[in-house]
C-alpha cells in the first residue's frame, strides 16, 4: 500500500505541477482581465463535470472492482450518460453563462467560446476521466497514473504551444486550442481502453439512482467551492477575480496529497465492507491518521510558499500570497472528512453520504454567497473553514452510528433498522 501510495501521489503531483504551470502560462498569456473571466467561466464550468455522466463513474469503479466481468455493460452504460447529460449541459451552460457574464465587472464573451469551453471541459473531460476510473477499477494502478500524467502534461503543452510559440492573448483563442488538445487526448484514452474488450451500451437502470446520489454530492460540493468566485466577480475588480481563482485553483492542486490516499482507499474499503460496514472501520481510521499528516504537512509547504508565487504567476497577482495563506489551512479539515465520506460510499450508503454532503453543500454555498456579499474576502475565508469543520463532525457521527449498527445486525439475529436522516 506504500508503494502504491508513493506512485499514485507522484503521479498526481506530477499532474498537479503541470497544472500549475499550464495555470502560470495562462495567468501571464492572457492577463488579469481576461483571466479573471476566465476564472469565472471556469467556476461554472466544475459545477457542471460533476453532474455529467450522472455520478456513473462510482458504479463502474464500484461493482467492476468487484465484479471484472460486468465492465462492458457498465462503461456502455458511462458513455450513454455521459452524451446525453452533456448534450443538455453544454445547452444550458452556454446559455446561463451568457447571461451572467453580462452582470459581471468583466468583459463579454461570445456564444463560440462558451460553446467551446464547455465541450472541451464538460464532455470531452468527463470521457478522459472515465479512462483513469476503468484502471483503478480493474486494479492496473500503473496505467491509472500514466492516464493521469499524460493529461496533464498534455494540457501544458498545450497551454505551451498556444501562448508561448503562437501568442495568444485572449479568452477565444484559447478555448480552440483547450478543445482542441481535449479531443486529441480523448481519443488517445480510447485507444488505451479498446484492448479491454468493446462497451456494451445500455443503461443500467439499477444504478441510475446511486449514480444521482453520487454525482449530487460532488456537484453541491463543486457550487460551494466555486461560488464565491461567481459572487466576488459582482462586486470587485475582475482582477481580484483574478488573483482570488489563482489561490484557489492552487489549494484544488494541494488536495493531491489526500486524494492520491482516497484514490487507493476506496476500491479496498469497498472489499471490505462487502459483509459490513464495520469490517472497513480500522482502514478507514488508518486512512484518517495518514490523512491528518499529510494535510498538516501541505498547509506549511503552501504557507511558508506564498510569498514567491506572484514571481511565478505574475507580478499583476498582487493578493494572491494572502489568498493562499488564508486558504491553506482548509487542507487539514477536508483530510479529516474525507476517509469518513470515503467509507460511506464505498460501502454503499450513498443515501447517508449524499444527505451529509448535500445538505452541507447546500447551507455552505448560500453561507459563503451571504459571508462573501457583507465582507469580502475576509467573511469568505471564515465560512469556508466554518463549513469544512461542520462536515468533519457531521460525517464521523454518522460513520461511528453507522458502524454500531452493522456490528448489530452483524452479531444477532434481530436486523437492525436503518439509520433515521
């Protein structure tokens, strides 16, 4: 598990550093302005990844761990989703973002480029995310890592190749070349995958609720983490915009460290839960602990950092050391969460997950909207730690009701009933 762990998380801090820079490139290319908008462009944007493909990833993950036989069905099953949900999402993105974009402090943006980044970003992304799930879940760490790498060092290349040899220096003319290299690695991804057999496409009915279930948690979580970047855009400058989606797109980056843990846990606490939920408690605890560390150790490397990333990013991005200092404690409380949700889904209680997220995604986004419009940036930074430290209670309650009840039903006859949310 050790050396798994060191592998999948170089590969994710190789994929997170290639971002950054591909960040950096674009930061400098395009200037705080367009930049700005396309900060705000991008919030919208990871609010609607999350519902393409209706949550179906979990179930392939899921059951093909469990079941390798039942891999042709469920990526059928995948990709169906995935074009039909993101018919509909690119629609309505391209349509919701036009308007909005109108009542922001930045500049407008045509019905194209929207069309072009919520291709590229929504569908195109969704099918090369699809392509490191299918690994994971037939066990092939090695090939997960490389699909992961290889995106990422594929999009900073692209960012190099676009702003550095051809000089682009506007919001349009990087949405044709970001769709444009997705597509290219899309298919790359379908080659990878076209030795494992063809899809069967049918949709499997049975998983269309738990997939809804899955796909709300991650969406609700993706409204809070982006709505404050909608909302400071309507009262500060686009460049503060700017700056403030620099800092955060840096603190998604950190994250590496506790999801390269949660990308290796989950497949084994879905094992172990099979014949309960108790059974995977201890490794959801060693999970936790090692979550704990490895969040401490980010949340100083990031501060003791902050000071020298306008250097990197730009001399324009004057706030973006506060930002960063400010955000980089959150780090410790979504590692501390995130073995606890971890379990709950692994071993199929998405109806107790996505009741705990949901409700913290819904409360938190109008908190952080409320926090953000009375006293921006400062009331922002308060409800983001605030909601964070309610979900590290909340979900661990749950965990810990959860597990006396499946050692119940697990040592007597009587069937314990389910947990009342």
């Amino acid at each position: 598990m050790l050396i798994n762990y060191l592998l999948s998380s170089g590969s994710l801090a190789t994929a997170s550093l290639s971002q950054l820079v591909t960040f950096a490139i674009l930061a400098r290319a395009l200037g705080p302005t367009e930049f700005g908008l396309f900060v705000q462009v991008s919030a919208v944007i990871a609010v609607a990844v999350q519902f393409c493909g209706l949550g179906a990833s979990d179930c392939l993950l899921r059951r093909v761990a469990r079941e390798p036989e039942s891999y042709a069905s469920l990526l059928g099953h995948n990709l169906l989703l995935i074009g039909l949900s993101g018919a509909v999402l690119v629609v309505s993105g391209v349509t919701a973002m036009s308007s909005w974009v109108r009542l922001s402090s930045g500049p407008s943006v045509d019905a194209l480029t929207l069309t072009l980044l919520f291709f590229g970003n929504v569908v195109l992304v969704r099918v090369i995310l699809l392509v490191e799930t299918v690994f994971l879940s037939l066990g092939r760490v090695h090939a997960a890592n490389r699909a992961v790498v290889g995106f990422a060092v594929a999009r900073m290349a692209t960012a190099a190749l676009a702003c550095l040899v051809f000089q682009i220096s506007s919001l349009s003319e990087w949405a044709l070349w970001q769709c444009g290299g997705n597509l290219l690695y899309a298919l790359v991804g379908a080659a990878w995958l076209s030795p494992l057999g063809r899809p069967r496409i049918k949709i499997l009915r049975e998983e269309l609720q738990a997939g809804l279930l899955f796909s709300s948690q991650f969406m609700g979580r993706a409204v809070r983490s982006n709505v404050d970047l909608l909302v400071i855009g309507l009262f500060t400058p686009i460049e503060t915009v700017g700056s403030y989606g620099v800092a955060r797109r840096i603190m998604d980056s950190s994250y590496l460290t506790i999801d390269a843990l949660n990308r290796l846990i989950y497949p084994r606490l879905a094992r172990e839960s099979r014949d309960g939920l108790h059974l995977a408690l201890p490794t959801a605890k060693r999970a936790l602990i090692a979550a704990l560390a490895l969040g401490t150790a980010t949340f100083l490397i990031l501060f003791l950092l902050a000071p020298w990333l306008p250097a990197l990013f730009g001399r324009d991005y004057h706030d973006l050391p506060f930002f960063v200092r400010c955000l980089s404690g959150s780090i410790i409380l979504v590692g501390a969460w995130a073995a606890a949700i971890d379990l709950l889904g692994a071993s199929g209680r998405q109806d107790a997950r996505a009741w705990l997220l949901n409700s913290a995604n819904l409360l938190g986004s109008v908190l952080i909207a409320v926090a953000t419009w009375l006293a921006a940036p400062i009331g922002t930074f308060i409800a983001l730690y605030a909601i964070d430290g309610a979900i590290v209670v909340a979900a661990w309650l749950v965990v810990i009701r959860l597990v006396r009840r499946s050692r119940l039903h697990a040592a007597g006859p009587i069937r314990a009933s389910p947990l009342p949310l």
